[in-house]
C-alpha cells in the first residue's frame, strides 16, 4: 500500500504539472477545432492517446499491468458521453482541465468541482432505479478490450491502430491543404506524398523544439526562463504517457471522475452521512471495502497540488473569481459533468484518453457521444457567429 502511495503522488503531481504547463485540456482540443479550426491541442491529445496504446499494448502482452477497466457497452455510453460533453462544454473545462484550474486559482472551476459532487450525488440516489430501467436495457454487451479479442499480438493490433490514426490524420491533411481548384468534381481529395508525411514531419518539429528546448537548460537563468514559460501540448502530451504507462502497470489506467465520486462519498461520510449505505458508493464504487482513501482518489487530489505547484513556479497562480454571468456555466455544467461521467460511465479522460489506449468497446461508443456532446454545444455557443465545422 505504501508503495502505491507513493506512485499515487508522483503521477498525480506530475500529471498536475503536465496538464497545467502544457494547458492541456480535452474542451479545446475538440471545440477549438470545431469553432476555429485550431488543431494544436487536438494533435496533442491524439499523440497522448497514441502513444500511450502502444505503450500499453506492449505492457499488456508482458503481463505488466494490473487491470483494465471495460464497463459493458450500449447506448449508456452514447447518452452519458452526449451529456457529459455538453456539460464540459458549457463548464468550459473538461475533468483534468477541471483539476488543473482549479490548482491555478480559478474559483470557476472549484465552483465546478463541487456541482459535479451534485451530480455524483443525484446520480447514487436515483442508482436503484437507473439499474433496471436504464443500464439493464441500454447495455447490449459486456465490457471487453480489444486487445484481449484480438487473435494478434496487442502489440501488432496497436501498431495497425496507430496507422490507421496516421493514414486518417494524413488524409485531412492532404484534403485541408489541396486547393480547391485542383480537386476532381464530385471526388474526394486524392492522399498526397505530402499529407502521408504529414505526421512524420510534425514529430521532427516537436523534436527539433524539445531539443532547443533542453538546450535552454545549459544555464541557469536559461532554465528558469524555459521552465516558467507555457509548453508546447504535444511536449506535455510526451510526460502524460509516461506517467500513464507507471500508473497502468501499478494500478489500472488512469481515471478522473470515478475517483472524484469516490471523495464525494468519503467527505459526506465525514460530515455523518452514511455513504456505505447508498448501494452505488457502498457496493459499487467502494465495493463493499469500506468507505475510505484508495490510490486512485490519492492521486487525483495530488494532481491539483501539482497544478498549484506548476502555476505558482510559472507565475501563472492567482485566486481569479468568475464572473456573475459565468456562474450558471460551473453550476450547470459541472453537475452534467457529473451526472454524464455516471451515466456512461466514464469522462474525457477515462473513455477518450485511457479507453481507447486500451481499446475498450465501450470508450469507442462512449467518445463518439462526447464528441457529439462538444460538437452539439459548441454550434449552440457560437450560432450567432458561426463555427468553422
């Protein structure tokens, strides 16, 4: 237990870190694309999921990882990820976008944090009559990682995956970058020497940056500057995998909301209610162990310290109150948040990030109704000016 302890910290602090300095959060990886086209935290978000299912299928077939985490599949999945990326949306944070505000002093999104306690709360109260009448029927099959169905080797499965991200990626490339002109009426944008390259020159770019990057380090004052300054997402995407292989292979994958309805729980039950007793916390999200302290809520809080650490380093740290006009966005959407992460289950991070590096069933239907959720709020936010897609 100790042990774990002590993994919990260090991959909580360092994933606060990496989130806050890299400014990496799943709202604008797929409203800015949406809204402007911007693809800078997309990309990052792609090579973090990436790299972390190839990491992980590697893992996986040494036997060196705990679990993997495969809810049944269904319509629960696209219903709750629908709401929960409206939620995230409206709130402007997504769950680790949440955490690591809140660590650089926004009151916003503490504000956030706590109506998604409300709807933790209002999700384990209805739990006894959500069982029968809405996961029962909307669950068409059990839980699987395609990596345990896969007659491949995870491994090869991850690298065909991975090329398959690649191929698709080049493709919108090619599409975005041919003119107009120059395509064949009627036909797609044929896939250019060019495009197909595309991900291969992006990842000499990113290398060429960490490399001038680390080379500020060779003095002193030039590592002060380099360190206090914002990182390019795709660098902090580098430091999130690898703080997710550790976890993987010590506890499970790497999950935000579970274990943020796990402290809901356990501080109602240090202010007298018997949390035990409410059939979801108590045998569901505790299982039947007791309410008490797991890793995982450990690590969870220690990304927040991370967050703060990072920010007060940065200069970036100050107790920011929102505004009166941006306080329904944390009421409301912290509590979709909350109640959606439930009702999937899973958030951004447990389904788009961790599920579909593990290649979970139930992550690829639960990401397809998040996005929705993002792409549906986004258009309602900008209808009076439009969105780029």
């Amino acid at each position: 237990m100790v042990s774990n302890a002590l993994v919990a910290v260090v991959v909580g602090l360092g994933l606060g870190v990496f989130l806050q300095k890299g400014r990496f959060c799943f709202v604008h990886a797929f409203r800015d694309l949406f809204a402007f086209k911007d693809t800078r935290v997309t990309k990052a978000v792609l090579v973090a999921t990436t790299l972390t299912m190839l990491f992980w299928s590697v893992a996986y077939a040494l036997g060196y990882y705990r679990e993997f985490w495969t809810p049944g599949w269904g319509l629960t999945g696209l219903v709750g990820g629908f709401v929960f990326g409206v939620g995230m949306t409206y709130a402007g944070g997504c769950a680790s976008g949440t955490l690591y505000r809140a660590g650089q002093g926004y009151l916003h999104f503490w504000l956030t944090l706590l109506f998604m306690g409300v709807g933790y709360v209002a999700f384990t109260v209805a739990f006894p009559t959500l069982e029968p009448a809405y996961f029962e029927p909307l669950t068409f099959g059990a839980g699987a990682s395609l990596f345990a169905l896969s007659p491949i080797p995870a491994p090869a499965l991850a690298l065909l995956v991975a090329a398959g991200v690649v191929l698709v990626y080049a493709t919108i490339v090619g599409r975005a970058r041919e003119p107009r002109g120059d395509r064949p009426h009627g036909r797609a944008a044929k896939l250019t020497l060019a495009a197909a390259l595309a991900p291969v020159a992006g990842l000499r770019s990113l290398a060429r940056g960490t490399k001038a990057y680390l080379r500020g380090f060779a003095e002193i004052d030039d590592w002060k500057a380099a360190s206090r300054r914002p990182w390019d997402p795709r660098t902090a995407a580098l430091g999130i995998t690898a703080l997710a292989v550790l976890w993987f292979t010590q506890v499970s994958i790497v999950g935000v909301t579970g274990p943020e309805a796990r402290w809901t729980g356990y501080l109602l039950q240090q202010v007298g209610v018997d949390a035990g007793s409410f059939e979801y916390w108590g045998s569901v999200l505790f299982q039947g162990e007791g309410i008490g302290i797991t890793v995982d809520m450990l690590m969870i809080a220690s990304v927040i310290v991370g967050a703060f650490l990072a920010a007060v380093w940065s200069g970036d740290f100050s107790v920011r109150v929102p505004k009166r006009r941006r306080v329904p966005n944390a009421v409301v959407g912290g509590f979709l948040m909350g109640a959606g992460s439930r009702l999937a289950p899973g958030c951004n991070i447990g389904n788009v990030y961790s599920g579909l590096a593990e290649l979970s069933i139930h992550s690829f239907v639960a990401t397809i109704g998040i996005v929705a959720g993002v792409y549906a709020t986004t258009h309602w936010i900008y209808r009076e000016v439009g969105c780029a897609i």
